[in-house]
C-alpha cells in the first residue's frame, strides 16, 4: 500500500506472472494426485470387487484382469442361498424411520429455538449438543437390559428410537440455523391468517427450509446406516443390520475377497449416494452446525 | 486484526416479538413445540446413563446373579487397578491422539490445495470425501483384508512391483497387522477422518476475508508471511473445533478395532474393552465403572469443544 503505481521498470513482471502461473498449475496437479491417491484404497475396492475371485487375490495384483459380476452375485447368494436382502431392508427401515422421527422431533424444536424463541434458547442449545458428546458406550448396558427385560432385543424398533436420540442433537442444532433463515414477516402472515403451529411448520416453515431439511436428513440417514456397537449387541437373528452382516467378514478365509469387496461397495452406496448429494451441507452437519 | 469491522448493510434479523413471560400459558405455548425432543432426548441418553451410574456401584456378573451385591466404588479402583483396562485407557489416548494429529496435518494441507482455483477443483473434493462416505465395517475391513494382507494385499503388490523394477525377485512381504498393530488402526482410520478435517478447515480458510488477504500480497508479504500471520490464527478456532470433535469422535470408536485387530495385540481401546466385559465376559458392574471414566475424559474433552463450537455459533450470531 505504501507504493502508488509507478511506471514498471523492467520487463520483470511477466517473468513473475509466469512463475506464478507455473506455480499455479503444479500446485493444481499436486491437488489432483493427492485426491487420487486418497481416493485409491475405494477405487481399488470398486475394482476388485469386480474382478473373479481368482485374479482379486494375486501378488502383485492383477490390475487389467477381466471385469465380471461373480463377487456381486456371491454377495448376493447365487452360491450359497444366503441373502443379504433381510440386513440391507432392516438398515433401510432402521435408518428410514429414525431419519423420520428426527425430523418431526427436531423441526418444532428448531422452531422454538430459532424462531418463536424460548427463554435461555442457548443453554438448550448446548444441552443438546452436550448429550451428543455422551459416549454410546456409557448407556449400552442398561439399553440391553432393558431391552432384554421388555423383550425389545432384536427389534428395529429398538434401533430407530436409539438412532433418533443419536441424532437428534445433530438435527436440532442444523436446523435451528436453517430455520433461522426463513423471515419473519412470512410466518407472521401465516399465524395473522389464523393458522396453527402444526400447519405453519408443514406450509410455510419446512418448504421455504426444503433444502437445509433435506440435507439434515440424508446424514441423520448416513450416521444410522453407518452405526455398528448398538446393532451388534442389540439385534441378532432377526433384525440384523447391514453393518453387522458385514461383520461376518471379519474371520472368512479362502477366495473370498471380491465378494467382500461386492458387499462394502453395495453397503456403502447409500452413503456415497447421500454424503454426494449433501456435500454442500456435509461440514455443516458434522461439525453440528458451527461451521457454515 | 482481532476485530473485523463488517459493514453489512443488512440490519439483524427480526424474530418473532419477544414476549418471554416466566410463566402462564403463553410461557408454555413457546415451549411446546420444544418439549417432545427434549423429553424424548433425556429418556433415551439421560436415564441410562444415571442406570449405569448406579451399576457400576455394584459388584454384578450377569452369569452368577445370586451373588450381586453393592461395591462402592470397588469397580473404579478395579478399573484403575486392572493391567488390561489400564493398558485399555494407555490405547484409547495414544489412539485418538496419533489420528487426530495425523488428520489434522492432512487435511489442513489439503484443505489449503483446495482453496484455489485449478481445474476441476470440485471433482477433487469428492474425490477427498470419499473415504469418510464409505461405511465405517466396509472400510475397515478393506484395509484388513484388501490392503493390509500379507499375501495379495495391495501394500505388499505396490511392494513386489517395486520391488521388480530394481530385479528384487523376492521382495520381503511384512504382515502390516501382526508387525504394527495400532499403526495399522491408526493408518485407516486417518484415512477415513481426513476428509472430515479437511472440510472444516476449506470452510474455516473461505470464511477468510478476501480483502485482507489480498491487502497483505499488495503490501509484499510472502505466502509463508501470509499463512502464518493471517491464515493460521484465523483458522485457530477451526482447528481447535476440529480436533475436539474428530477426538470426541474417536474416542468412541469401536467398528475399526472391533474389525481389524478384534481388539487384540494391544489396540483394545475403551469402548471396545468395556464392550467386552459386558458382552462376553459378563461383568456388569466393572463395564459400567469403566463406561462412567470414559464418560468423565469425554466431559473433559467435551467441555473444551463446547466452548469453541459456543464462540464459532456467537460470533455467526453477531454477524447476522
């Protein structure tokens, strides 16, 4: 600032502008392979999976080996009769009705916290978010012996209501800053009109938040299809979910690893499907809405 | 340089009159709409928690149940006192630690990539984010399995073919698991909590004011001058939020030790520990004295983030 533009002396500049540019670009490739080799360990996982059990385990690996659908149709029980449909329905239901739950629990709460304000709304706030900080762990147990003592073991209705409360707090602090979004004065409109609360939140508050409420849905939906410890010691035969499927996993030995490889892929896609479609919103969610 | 005059034109926001009375139904028609998550909230992680509590006073094996009986706080000095436990809570510190500190350095490098413009610059990003979008199982146990093995795992592939081009015809074959333990732990689950890093930080570095910056280059500040007086301490509060939530966050992991080690060659960590002692090895009460410590160095942690998370949310509530 404290030189006002004068004449250029040399033919400096461009020379600087083009180291500048170089710098650029390297800088630019550099981004380039970084995420290519963070995205590696998957898309390896993406080609194995498609490649014949018999090339998936090889030294060194067998990169241009012939593509086929074996390890899906493994997966899927073409050899064995044992199908992976009962889990993946059971995460999808899970999930579904939890991320469901969320949103009617969270959307009048998020109302009363952003807009028709409640007193110290703040100090809620933080009560919400301090019982995300809870480790699951510390309430596993007494959840399984109520569980087991109700016979709730083995029900996923047992997982949507735990999922709902994992959530729960992620979903309230996400929405109470979307929700603080919507003006006022449309709201106010609505309520001289005469309408109650119930049609205020489903008229005019959740169309005008539509893309803040969706993204707070797909990771409530990807946190309950991703959670493991609760539905490993909670459900077994019967409600098993796609996590704890995969789990089986864990000890297999022999010519198994394209089909593993088929099953992370297709359990993962859901998320992938969901964290893509949210990515905007994505840091939003995880950081509980601190950042924007 | 801490205080950023904004000259926003905009005027806060108005929210709905504030006619807050203490009392009487109308206090209660604002409150309604909170009530159900709230009570819905404090039945399902409050009360069991104060259940835990209570039975962690006793001494409770669910396979000799005639023989409960109340312990004082005989579990805490088992927790404290138990080599496996103790040995427990050494790993979950040296776990969360190392990650954090890994990802941190990560995805701030990264972050700081994806803060210009280049060619295809949002392909880039979903293709850093991919990791944190597959399922946690699946994850693991594609570096256990996929990555880590020692016969046709892709490590020890990348290693034959190097292993070619200098005509090593038996390249040596470690057993990434067996050899190092929790660094394989650590190396996936870094893997997978970069990206989440990585976003805070891009958020935090977009949230810088241009104008500043661009005041500094016009004044001949390097990029190293700019980066460590201007870049990183506006960044501080993103990192601090960062690492406090990717620590809380993974202090509570279970899915990558439970799957790649089952907790053995010393990477049990607490969570997975104390899963154990209730699951298999039956022993209510030490569980639970040993869930209320995590819960006690998670408050420790948590009341640090908290108060980050609460100076980002004033500051945006001021800006608004």
């Amino acid at each position: 600032m404290t030189t006002t533009t004068a004449p250029v002396p040399t033919p400096s500049p461009p020379r600087a502008l083009r180291r500048a540019r170089r710098r650029s670009t390297a800088l630019g490739l550099l981004a380039w392979v970084a995420g290519l080799l963070f995205c590696l360990p998957a898309l390896w996982m993406l080609l194995t999976s498609l490649h014949a059990e018999s090339d998936a385990a090889t030294n060194p690996p067998s990169l241009f080996a012939p593509l086929t659908l074996d390890g899906y149709r493994a997966f899927f029980g073409a050899d064995t009769g044992v199908t992976p449909w009962p889990p993946l329905l059971n995460s999808l239901g899970a999930s579904f009705f939890s991320t469901l739950l969320v949103l009617l629990l969270a959307l009048p709460a998020a109302y009363a916290l952003s807009i028709r304000r409640v007193r110290k709304w703040t100090d809620v706030m933080f009560f919400f978010l301090s019982t995300k900080m809870l480790p699951v762990v510390a309430g596993l147990l007494p959840v399984y012996l109520f569980a087991r003592n109700t016979g709730m073991l083995d029900n996923i209705w047992l997982l949507v209501l735990l999922y709902t409360s994992m959530n729960l707090p992620i979903a309230v602090w996400m929405m109470q800053s979307f929700l603080a979004d919507v003006p006022v004065s449309v709201i106010e409109a609505a309520q001289v009109d005469g309408a109650r609360l119930p049609t205020v939140l489903a008229r005019v508050v959740a169309p005008m938040a539509a893309p803040g409420i969706a993204a707070t849905a797909l990771i409530c939906f990807i946190f309950s299809w991703n959670e493991l410890l609760f539905a490993r010691v909670l459900t077994g035969v019967v409600a098993q979910t796609a996590p704890v499927f995969l789990t089986g996993f864990v000890t297999s030995q022999g010519l198994f690893l394209a089909q593993l490889c088929a099953a992370s892929v297709v359990v993962s896609l859901p998320v992938l499907a969901a964290g893509y479609a949210a990515q905007d919103k994505l840091v939003q969610g995880l950081s509980l809405g601190a950042v924007k | 340089m801490t205080t950023t005059v904004s000259a926003s034109p905009q005027s806060p926001p108005e929210r709905l009159a504030p006619a807050r009375p203490k009392t009487g139904p109308r206090a209660w028609a604002t409150r309604a709409p909170l009530l159900p998550a709230l009570v819905f909230l404090i039945a399902v992680t409050q009360l069991p928690f104060v259940a835990t509590l209570v039975i962690s006073l006793f001494d409770w094996n669910s396979l000799n149940p005639d023989k409960r009986s109340f312990n004082g706080l005989g579990n805490y000095a088992s927790v404290f006192t138990d080599a496996a436990l103790r040995e427990s809570v050494v790993t979950t510190v040296l776990l969360t630690a190392s990650v954090v500190l890994a990802t941190v350095v990560l995805g701030l490098g990264l972050a700081l990539l994806l803060d210009r413009t280049f060619f295809g610059r949002g392909l880039v990003r979903t293709l850093l984010i991919t990791p944190f979008l597959i399922v946690p199982v699946s994850a693991a146990l594609l570096w256990k399995h996929a990555l880590y093995n020692p016969e046709y795992g892709l490590f020890n592939g990348v290693l034959s073919w190097i292993g070619d081009l200098f005509g090593d015809t038996s390249p040596s074959r470690p057993d990434w698991i067996a050899e190092m333990p929790l660094l394989a732990v650590v190396a996936a689950l870094v893997w997978q909590w970069t990206p989440f890093m990585m976003l805070i930080l891009l958020a935090g570095l977009q949230s810088r004011p241009a104008e500043v910056v661009e005041a500094a280059r016009l004044d001949g500040a390097s990029a190293w001058q700019t980066f460590r007086y201007l870049t990183l301490p506006h960044l501080r509060r993103y990192l601090e939020l960062g690492i406090l939530l990717g620590a809380v966050y993974i202090v509570q992991n279970f899915d990558a030790v439970f799957t790649i080690t089952a907790g053995g060659l010393g990477t049990a960590n607490l969570p997975y520990t104390i899963y154990q002692t209730f699951y298999q090895a039956h022993e209510y009460g030490l569980a639970s004295a040993a869930g209320v410590v995590v819960v006690i160095g998670t408050i420790i942690i948590a009341t640090f983030a908290l108060r980050v998370v609460s100076s980002l949310f004033n500051e945006e509530a001021n800006r608004a």
